[in-house]
C-alpha cells in the first residue's frame, strides 16, 4: 500500500515542484526588469520612468521657460493678491467678491507685471547697464570691490524709482483700471480718465512707492539674476494687495487716500 501511495503521489509531487520552478522562474525575470544585471542596482519601471520625467519637465519649465514662468506667476499673483485683500482684509465672502475688480488685476498682472516688466528688466537692462550680468555672478565681497558694478545697480535702483514705477507703473494701472471698470470704448478716454486719476494720487501713490520700492530694488539689484524676478515677485504680492486695498475698488466717484 505504502508503496503503491508513493507512486501515486509522485505525479502530484512532480507537479508542484514543476509550479513551484516556474513561480521562481518568473519571479526572476521580474526582477530582472526592476534590477540591473550587476552589482543588484535597482532599475526603476517604466512607470517610474514616465513619473520620474513628467515630474522632471514639470521642475525644469521655469528654468527652459523663463518668459512663459513669468507670466504665468505675474498673472496669478496679482490675482491673488487682490483675492486675498477683498477676503481677508475686507471680510468679503467668495460670492461677495468683485470679479471686476479682480479683473483689473488679472489683465495688468498678465500684460505689464509679466509682459511688460520683463522686458523693461531682463532685455533693456541688460542693455543699458552693461555690467549687470557680470556683476550679478559674483559673490558679495566681489560685488563691493566692483564699482563698474556697483554704479550700474545704483542706476537700476534709480530708473526703477525715477523712471519706470512712476512713468509706467502707474499711469498703466490706471489705464488699465479704466479700461476693465469703465464705461467707454475708446482707449483715448482710458488713459485720458486713467492718468487724471494717477495726477490726483500721485502724491500718495508716489510716496507708498518710494518707502516700499527704494530698499527693496536695493536688494533686488544685488541678487543673482535668477533669484531677482522671484524676489520681486515676493515683494510685489504684497504691495499689489496694498494697491487692491487703495485703489482697486471699482468707483469713480471715490478716490480714497493711501495713507
């Protein structure tokens, strides 16, 4: 009996054996996949080959993308700013906010904050302060031997608080304001009501700037160029939400003061 059990269990035993290789069999040719053939290094699977690259375009489109990253940012951050002041400072609730309002600051955050300012800053700056690539390399005990250097970022301090924040910023915003918020569709008559109102602030617009503005370009000025528009965007989050806060309701009859 013993032995007629034997034989007839030998079928059986053969055939777990067999299942039993196959499973190792095919064990090792997934590893085989997962593991390099050498040394045991793991391999990642395509599906962390594909993750891994998606996230690799996602991290390296500011740096392969730089003009498209600032709009992008100029454009959400202004919005954004303005979202946050009608919420938090005034107390408004989502469907209390005025998307007109915020119109404003999604049109001037997307064509002057990411357009325009890119422009004025990267292109012509380079141009017209010819040491501000090399200045911006080096490191600070470099930058305070560097007069060459340190002349042309006073320069830039001074064009941005002179030139361009006074002659530009504001009369664009205002503009553009009138433009959104208006009743008119004749541009003559947005930059003509726009600057109007600015000559009316300018005053207060002009003195907010300054205190904001003059210390924060002189570090801005400084910075590698990589680090600039990012720290500019930084500051200027907050001072769009002060702008919002001043001058961004949407009221013609009402100007109400800075300070």
């Amino acid at each position: 009996m013993i032995g007629l059990y034997r034989v007839s269990a030998a079928p059986a035993l053969l055939a777990r054996r067999s299942l039993h290789q196959s499973s190792k069999s095919f064990k090792s040719a997934v590893d085989g996949i997962t593991k390099a053939p050498r040394g045991g290094a793991k391999v990642a699977s395509p599906k962390a080959v594909t993750e891994a690259s998606a996230l690799n375009k996602v991290l390296s489109f500011p740096k392969n993308n730089p003009f498209a990253f600032q709009m992008i940012v100029a454009t959400l951050k202004t919005s954004a700013a303005d979202l946050m002041t009608q919420m938090v400072v005034e107390g408004k609730k989502f469907s209390e906010v005025d998307f007109k309002r915020n119109g404003i600051f999604v049109v001037f955050g997307f064509a002057y904050l990411g357009g325009f300012q890119w422009w004025i800053m990267v292109n012509k700056y380079r141009q017209w302060f010819p040491t501000m690539d090399r200045f911006a390399k080096l490191s600070f005990a470099e930058k305070l031997k560097d007069k060459a250097g340190i002349i042309d970022a006073g320069r830039m301090v001074l064009f941005d608080i002179f030139v361009h924040l006074p002659l530009m910023y504001f009369p664009t915003y205002y503009t553009v304001k009138e433009f959104v918020s208006g009743s008119s569709w004749n541009p003559v008559d947005w930059a003509k009501d726009g600057v109007t109102k600015y000559a009316g602030n300018a005053k207060d617009d002009l003195t907010a700037m300054v205190k904001l503005w003059g210390p924060a370009d002189c570090v801005q000025f400084v910075l590698p160029l990589h680090i600039r528009m990012p720290f500019r965007h930084f500051v200027s989050f907050f001072w769009t939400a002060y702008v919002s806060f001043t001058r961004g309701k949407v009221d013609p009859d009402v100007v109400p003061p800075l300070e």
